[in-house]
C-alpha cells in the first residue's frame, strides 16, 4: 500500500517551509512564484490535504450528512438528491448521503468517522441518537419528536439551517 502524501512531502518538492504549505493551501498567503511550485509540487505529487486536520483546526467540517430511508432509489429522488448536493455545493459543502445510519450504522460509529456540520435526517432518529447529536452540539432538521414534520415544515428549517 503506498504511503499518504503529507504537506512536509509537498514542501520538500516546491523547496519550501511546511507552514508556506498552509497558507497556500489555506489561501492565507504567499506570492506568486512559491505558490505556483508549490501547487504543481501538491499536483504532482497527488497531495490532497487530510480532512481530519482541517476539521481538526476549524472545529468540524463542511460535511452535511443526509440520513434517508433505505431501499430502492428513484429517478425523482435521485434528482432531488442531486440538486440538493449541488446546492450544497455551491455553499462550500460537501454532502454524505446515508441509507442506513442509524438502522443497520449505529450512528454514533457513523459520528466517530464523521464530525459533520449539519444533519439532515428524513426518516426519526432514536431518542439515544437524537441526543447524541444535540450533545455533539450538530444541527439537525428531522422529522420532530412530538410530531411527524410536514415536507413544507423540514424545507423551512433546512433554509434556516
């Protein structure tokens, strides 16, 4: 198995510090000539920065995890799940499509793997899980407990979310 590319890897390549890496990669800083070698240095190399350490300094990522009944997809749903993933997109975020967290994925598993930002579940979470991710401080638009959501209701919180 071949060994993770590392920053101090992309550094040594363009000849620069690790912490140049970070700015530039972070787009904090750095002028043009070091930043050019250094991004043809991460290219070469295929260096793709470790999620885990950016989630790490930022305090969580830029997942959203959708949690969604399981069975059979639909060329409606696929679409929906499209646009929505796109839209995300265009926010800086990035969308993890779940069909069994919670049911046949403990989601607490699921949460050691993923911090994500939000949650967007479309099928209720067990109060056991429900309180997990109100403890982990994660926003989450699901179905309530007192009541099943409306779709207008779960549209109205995921814009507000």
């Amino acid at each position: 198995m071949a060994r993770r590319v590392t920053s101090q890897n992309v550094a040594n390549r363009a000849g620069v510090s690790r912490t140049t890496v970070s700015l530039v990669l972070t787009n904090r800083a750095a002028s043009k000539e070091p930043r050019r070698r250094l991004l043809e240095a991460a290219a070469s190399l295929g260096y793709v920065p470790s999620a885990a350490g950016r989630a790490l300094r930022k305090g969580g990522s830029d997942l959203i995890l959708v949690i969604q009944a399981g069975g059979e997809a639909a060329d409606l749903s696929d679409s929906m799940w499209q646009a929505c993933a796109q839209g995300f997109q265009e926010r800086g975020l990035t969308t993890v499509f779940s069909r069994t967290a919670g049911m046949t994925t403990p989601l607490r598993t699921l949460l050691q793997e993923l911090r994500p930002r939000a949650i967007l579940s479309l099928v209720p979470l067990s109060p056991g899980d429900s309180s997990l991710v109100s403890a982990l401080g994660i926003p989450l638009v699901a179905p309530g407990s007192d009541h099943e959501a409306s779709f207008d209701e779960l549209q109205r919180a995921l814009g507000v979310m």
